[in-house]
C-alpha cells in the first residue's frame, strides 16, 4: 500500500457533500469538517489535482454545499448507488484521471464513503480518508464506518497529515497557502 501523497499521483473524490445531507449531521461537526474538506479542495486547485464529485440523489437530497461547489470544476455525477464506483460515469471519471492515490471526503462514513473505498480498493487503488472530512450522523456510525474503511484496506488519516503531505516541504506559494488555511 502507498502511504505517500504526491501531486501527481493524488486525486479527490467528494462523496454527497450535499445541502439536506449535510443538514441532517451534527452542525458543529459539519461546520468544522466542511471547512476541512475546503483545505483539501483548495490545496487540490493549488496543486492541480483532479476533483470527482458526486450527488445521491440530488433530486431529493439537493446539490453540493456552497462553498464546496465553488471549488471545483466540472460537474458533479448524480448517483442512486451507494458506492461511487458502482455509478458509471463517476467510476469512469475516476479511471479516466490515470490517478492511483485518492483522498476520499464526503457522506457517509458509514455508507458511501465505506463502500466506495472498499470498492477504490478492490480495483487496486489507495485511499485516503481523513477522519475530519467524513460525517456520518451518529458518533457510532461515524466511528463503526473508520472501522469499516481500515478493514477494507483504506488509510485513516487526518486533513493536516493529507495537505502536508501532498506539499511535502515547508516552502513557496502553496505552503504559504496552505498554512493561512489551517489556521
């Protein structure tokens, strides 16, 4: 398994970030992890990662959440399966990046951020998922759904372990991006 995160191999996946999902969560927790996964979205504009975004079911569960929808490009893939690999076009997206490494936020833990890291991992790719930008709406089922993810072969990490990492000195633009982000 590669631990390393480089800018030319990693890629972001945000799972169902969505309005009436996101409403549903705990709103401190959401608050704190939509700010984290809008470091990640940004450092990956910075670096030039490719972003793959999907929706469950946006007809009943509304768009990606502003400001996350402002900081990617593209469109995001609708999907009723709970995996993102399951739904053609975000699997094919997501092949088409030529990208092995992929840093995996979203909704829920416990569901389609498990189940889709499961199936990322199945096809021999590496996941990332930090701990502070997945949700799920009980402490248990966020808790139950890490286990999940460490057990089909993901890396449980954190939002500071993944920008670091993938700027890999303390130097230039990005650094310095990134450390007004964070604090």
């Amino acid at each position: 398994m590669n631990l390393a995160l480089t800018p030319e191999d990693s890629a972001i996946l945000l799972i169902d970030w969505q309005v009436r999902l996101a409403g549903a969560m705990p709103a401190e927790i959401t608050a704190r992890n939509q700010k984290n996964a809008a470091n990640v979205l940004s450092t990956a504009g910075l670096l030039g990662l490719p972003v793959v975004v999907t929706e469950q079911y946006p007809r009943g569960l509304g768009h990606t959440v502003e400001p996350l929808a402002a900081l990617f490009d593209g469109p995001a893939h609708p999907k009723t399966v709970f995996s993102a690999m399951g739904d053609t076009a975000a699997a094919a997206a997501i092949k088409a990046s030529g990208r092995r490494t992929w840093i995996v936020l979203g909704m829920e833990a416990h569901v389609c951020v498990y189940q889709t890291v499961r199936a990322l991992v199945a096809d021999g790719l590496t996941a990332h998922v930090p701990l502070d930008a997945v949700l799920s709406r009980s402490k248990a089922n966020w808790h139950n759904g890490l286990e999940l993810i460490r057990a089909a072969g993901g890396v449980v990490t954190n939002t500071e372990t993944v920008l670091f990492d993938l700027l890999g000195e303390a130097k230039g633009d990005a650094f310095k991006a990134v450390s007004r982000m964070i604090r």
